[in-house]
C-alpha cells in the first residue's frame, strides 16, 4: 500500500513539475517569493529581510528566458499597484539584496521592452 501511494504522489509531483515548465513562470509563484519584500517596499521597514533577498534570489534562478523575466516584471508591477509598494524603495531591493534581475526594478518599468 505504501508503494503505491509513494508511486500516485511522486507521479502527481512529476505532472505538476512538467506543467509548471509548460506554463512558464506563474504570478502566484512570484508573488510567493516576493512576498516578504512588501514591508521594505513600502517603507515600513528600515532594510529588505533576508527571506526578502533569498526569496528573490530564487526567481533569479528560475529565469530561463527573457520571456521570463517580462513575465515577473508584469506579475511584479502588478501586485505592486494594489500593495501600496512605493519606487524609492522597490529599486533599492536588488542592490540592498546583492542580486542582479536583469531589468530595472521599478512600478514604471516597461516590461516588454526587458531582454
């Protein structure tokens, strides 16, 4: 019985992975990784945490593609208009966080154009 269910879970995780490669990077994942980020963002906190600059270390890594990166900048900018996230500090992350994305961080970044 174990067996079986060690099979049914590890095929089910094996068909979410595939369909996660499919469907390239989703919004739901950035906004998981760039969660912690928010209170430094929108000036409550004096610095981005360390899950802040990890989390967004992570989505780094999982760049495959400059279609990749458009797509985090749009799910970035559109979070960003419903959380009050304020340009002064957004900007500041990458730098303050030691991690290159590739793009500009800002609400007034035009994402189609990122390569």
């Amino acid at each position: 019985m174990k067996s079986i269910f060690f099979s049914v879970t590890l095929l089910l995780s094996l068909l979410f992975f595939v369909a996660h490669i499919e469907a390239g990077i989703q919004c739901n994942t950035v906004s998981q990784k760039a969660a912690s980020c928010v209170m430094y963002a929108t000036g409550k906190d004096k610095s981005p945490s360390k899950m802040c600059c990890s989390g967004l270390a992570d989505l780094v890594k999982s760049v495959g593609s400059p279609e990749d990166k458009k797509q985090i900048c749009r799910c970035l900018k559109s979070s960003a208009k419903n959380l009050g996230i304020k340009d002064q500090f957004l900007s500041q992350i990458p730098k303050l966080c030691k991690i290159n994305v590739g793009f500009a961080v800002s609400t007034n970044t035009n994402c189609e154009a990122i390569h």
